[in-house]
C-alpha cells in the first residue's frame, strides 16, 4: 500500500536528475516537482509543513534544496546552481493515504574528489544500513555501524537531526538516529521487527558535526562552513526480508504504477 508514493518519490528524484545542472535555480527544480505530483495527484508532504518554533514561517517548498554547506531544509529559490556545488534534495508525498520520503545528494558537474567521497561515503552508509536490518536485532546495533563506517571515512556524522518512522503520516515513532547516543542505549532503542516502515537518512559533514541555523529559520549549515551529503530511503521490514519503497521498479507490478503517473 506505501509502494505508489514510494515509486512516486522515486520518479521525482529521476526528474531532478533531467534538470539539476549548471544555470538551474532550485525553485526550478522545486517546481518540476511541484508539478509532477499535481498530475499524479499526490499530496507534497513538504509544503507548509509548521515550522518547530512557535510563529516562525511554514515551510514554502515542495522540496528542500541544500547546496554545499547546507545540511538540510534549504528553502527553493533564485539561488542558481553552478559547476562544482552539491544539492541534496529532500522530498516526499502522500498517496491514497500512506507516504513516502526520500532524499539525494547530486554533484553538478565536476566536483573535487574529496566532495565526491563525500557523497559516495553517505551513499554507501544508508546501503549499509539497510543491508544491515536483517542481521540485527535492535536499531542501535545499525546504528553504532554506521557511525563507525562514517568515522573510518574521517568524516562526521549529524547528530542534530536523524530519520524517523513513517505510515500514514510523514513523521512517526519511532526516532531513528544515524549514531549511537547513552539515551538510545538506555530507552530509546528499537526493535527491527517486522511491520516496521522507516525513513532512513544520513547525513554526514566533511568537517565537524555541529550545524548552525540560517537566518531564514529553515535552512541549516554546517558550523564550519564545509560541504555536507544527505540520503534517504524509505524502508519497510517485512517477514520475507527488506523492502525499499523508494527504490527504482523491481517487477511488472512496480512497473504498472510507474506508467500510471
């Protein structure tokens, strides 16, 4: 039942991937997305989402748009894209009920080799952590992995956000932390059991783990001003083994909703 809006969040990121490049503005992008789920009647599961401070704007966006240093919740814009800069973009929707969420960090154009890294690290580490739930049987076992993955790349994981579960609604119990603290140690842990949707997600600064908010009361920065990749799956535990719902068609069926939108 979650696999149409995963599929749905899957064939948006295939769109951003025709437009992002050099000259693009992120509302551009914002906008195919915009528009793609308009036709496919899905609900933006980003659009107007309250801000966690009492009074402070909603947000504007169907997406969000990060660059470089943004880690995440940058706002779309005039900003324009150029050769050498990293955009993560975060999106999600609702369909006949249930939701989906993914995000993916993109080079555009040439990009040093330590950015690239970067970005292959914290791709590697979600397919870690996904290859991992089988195996384990508590989230912090995932966890302490993928922070120690993260680590042996000499790289730093963000410990100011972390995933979440999700169903009917885009965030649920339980927290789903990229590291391992004393509180999920003692109470916040989890079981991987099946029946269980996740929306895992990495993120991960080139320099030290400490982010900054920008004055728009959205965006978030890395503290020391280096790039910074994010990646995101929404992930279903089920008695036959994991399934990424935001993943590409795997079978005629995936591919008979696909051609639906």
């Amino acid at each position: 039942m979650m696999r149409p809006a995963g599929l749905a969040v899957w064939k948006a990121q295939q769109l951003i991937h025709e437009v992002a490049r050099p000259g693009v503005t992120t509302a551009e992008i914002d906008e195919v997305v915009r528009a793609f789920f308009e036709k496919i009647d899905a609900e933006p599961l980003f659009l107007n989402y309250p801000n966690s401070s009492a009074g402070r704007p909603k947000f504007p966006g169907v997406t969000c748009t990060s660059i470089n240093e943004q880690v995440v919740h940058g706002i779309p814009g005039p900003r324009k894209l150029v050769e050498g800069d990293v955009i993560s973009i975060d999106t999600g929707c609702r369909m006949h009920g249930w939701c989906g969420d993914a995000a993916v960090t993109l080079p555009i154009g040439e990009v040093q080799p330590e950015v690239q890294r970067l970005l292959d690290v914290t791709a590697e580490v979600l397919v870690l952590a996904i290859n991992l739930i089988p195996k384990k049987a508590k989230w912090s076992e995932v966890a302490s992995e993928m922070d120690a993955f993260v680590k042996d790349a000499g790289f730093s994981t963000v410990e100011s956000f972390v995933g979440h579960g999700i169903g009917q609604k885009m965030h649920e119990p339980p927290q789903v932390p990229n590291y391992v603290a004393k509180k999920l140690r003692a109470k916040d842990d989890f079981r991987l059991d099946p029946g269980l949707v996740l929306a895992i997600e990495p993120m991960v600064n080139m320099g030290q783990k400490n982010v900054v908010a920008e004055p728009d009361f959205w965006t978030m920065s890395t503290a020391d001003g280096k790039p910074s990749a994010h990646f995101e799956h929404t992930v279903a535990i089920t008695e036959h083994g994991v399934r990424v719902l935001t993943a590409p068609p795997v079978d005629e069926q995936d591919e008979q909703i696909v051609q639906s939108f």
